[in-house]
C-alpha cells in the first residue's frame, strides 16, 4: 500500500510557496528568523598566537573575542607587496578540517604543498593576489568542534550545535553569522586595511554564512558566493543537507534567492560547478534568474555576476579574484 508520505512532503512545500508573502522578506525578518544573538561584544583585543613567513604573504593566528565566553582563532593573511593598505576579504569555509584548509594548511597544520582540496585554500590564493584575508575558525569546525566530537574525532559538532539552538528559538546559522557581523568590527581595527570596506567569500556551507552576512551588514561592500546559491525545491529541500542550512520559517517568506537578494544593489558573484551533486546547476539557474529581476528591479543589474564553470562541489577562484579586486578597489 503506498502511504503517501512522499506525497505529502512534496504538498508540504507546495503550500508554502502558494501561501508566501513578499512583502515578509526584508531584513527584520531574516534577522528575526536567524535568532536573537545580543550578547554584549567582548572589548578585548585580538591576541596573536603564532606568525610565518612565506614569500607571498604573511600568516598570522589570533584569538579574536566575538563574546567574553566565546573566543575563536583567525588566520590573517597580510601580502608582502609593498603596500601601506589592503582591500579585506572575509574568507569563510565549508564542511571540511575548518580554517586551515582555506589558508594553506593541512589538518595537522603542515605546510599542504598540494592544494588539491574542494576549497583550493582560496583564503592564501587572495592573499597572494593583493587581499588581506581574514580567515576565521567556524564555530562546529576544527578547533571550535564540541569536546566530546574531538575527543571521538568527529569532524564537526553542526548537528547537535543546531539541535540545542533549534530548542531555544535560535540557529545555527544565526551564531555563525553574528560571529561574521563581529569580526567585521575587529577587522577595521587593522591599520592596514582599506577604509572603504571589506568584501567577504565563503563556500558551501561558508557560502550561507556569506549571503546572510551580506544580506544583513551594510559594511560589506562586495560578496562571493562559492558552490551555494540555489533554491530550496532543487538543493535543500529534496536532499540530505547538515543541519546548519534550515532556518525555520524561511520558506514561509519566500525562496532562497530573495534572501541572498537583500543584499543588492551591492556587487554580487556566484561561482556554481555544473557538475555539483548537491546544490545542482538546474537550482543554481533558477537561483540566479531569480537574482537577477531582483537587481534589475533595483536598476543595478550590471552588479550580478554569475560564473558556471566545468567542475563539481568545489571553489572555482579564478574570475572571482580579478572582480573582487576590481570592486573592493573603486569603493
């Protein structure tokens, strides 16, 4: 006997989308739907952990204090070009062994000669081109991963991170992206960063963090989206994704797109691998469609960029940089 549960899944969808108001999707909403997060900004400096030098740019590690009881390590990569200021990026990672893997480093933090990950360490690629890169431990990752997971040496804490989250009226994505927001303040603090502004990257899971962050956070003045943009019906909705994607109630208000969308007319660049299993190219074309009547209606369609290239779930980083520079730099 077939019992309809797919039916009803697929009807659960349909009915929110026939049932959406536009008029909900605005930042007051994506906020409210991320969670209250208003603990009190630590006032303490960032704290530097340990310093090399390599012949393009110079890495760092700090502990930045997002909250008095929540501190986190940051990789700062400074180029050597002989210039007084830089344009910065903020560099945020996927799935994967955390922040090492975007800044040049293997799991065990050994020089990784190779680069032959999903993430091709696209925080050291921009720190060679010109950027001052500020790559920051996501909470869930690496070193920010739960006791417990370390101990048993799971890769992440997402799930039970998001669970406890999602059991207070808060989310995953929430912390993640207040954390972001905070880290833009320390960011400026820099003397050698520009002033007009930082732009951001992040992939796939970093990728959300990213759209969130720059969909909420006026300061960032350029944004990079790797291997996320899509829609819910294509991506999310029909697949196993982490935990740390859903965002309840999203979907009452709109699809994906019109979230990403709060950010124009600010510059926006979305890379998509044609061959991604999981944010698939059918929903990356429609997610960009979507994306750009959103600019055209705001008359900056010139400001949307959109770069499919041959590849799976993976940063592509070729295009992007060229137009990073080109925009962090006329602001």
């Amino acid at each position: 006997m077939n019992y309809k549960t797919d039916e009803y899944f697929h009807n659960v969808y349909q009915e929110a989308e026939e049932s959406r108001e536009t008029q909900s999707v605005n930042k007051a909403a994506l906020a409210s739907m991320l969670g209250d997060f208003q603990e009190k900004k630590s006032g303490r400096p960032p704290e530097m952990l340990e310093t090399k030098e390599l012949s393009a740019y110079r890495r760092e590690r700090y502990v930045f204090h997002y909250t008095d009881d929540r501190p986190g390590p940051v990789y700062v990569l400074t180029p050597k070009n002989g210039e007084e200021r830089h344009p910065a990026v903020l560099a945020l990672h996927g799935h994967g062994y955390g922040s090492r893997e975007i800044a040049g480093l293997t799991e065990n933090g050994e020089e990784d000669e190779e680069g032959s990950g999903i993430h091709r360490q696209f925080a050291a690629l921009l720190a060679s081109r010109g950027f001052k890169v500020f790559a920051p431990e996501i909470i869930g990752f690496g070193d920010r991963r739960l006791d417990e997971d370390k101990r048993r040496d799971r890769p992440k804490s997402c799930y039970k991170m998001a669970a406890q989250l999602l059991s207070v009226g808060k989310t995953l994505a929430g912390l993640r992206v207040q954390e972001a927001r905070l880290l833009l303040d320390d960011m400026a603090t820099f003397p050698d960063v520009n002033e007009s502004g930082p732009g951001i990257m992040g992939f796939s899971g970093g990728g959300l963090i990213a759209a969130y962050t720059a969909a909420l956070d006026e300061r960032v003045q350029a944004a990079v989206l790797s291997g996320f943009v899509n829609i819910y019906k294509e991506s999310l909705w029909p697949m196993e994704h982490c935990l740390d994607n859903y965002v309840p109630g999203l979907l009452s208000g709109a699809e994906l797109p019109a979230y990403i969308g709060l950010a124009a007319p600010r510059p926006l660049f979305i890379e998509s691998g044609q061959r991604d299993p999981i944010f698939p190219l059918k929903g990356a074309e429609k997610a960009v469609e979507m994306l750009r009547d959103i600019y055209q209606n705001q008359q900056a369609a010139g400001e949307l960029e959109w770069e499919p290239f041959d590849g799976a779930h993976e940063v592509r980083a070729v295009r992007c940089v060229s137009w990073l520079r080109e925009h962090l730099s006329s602001h």
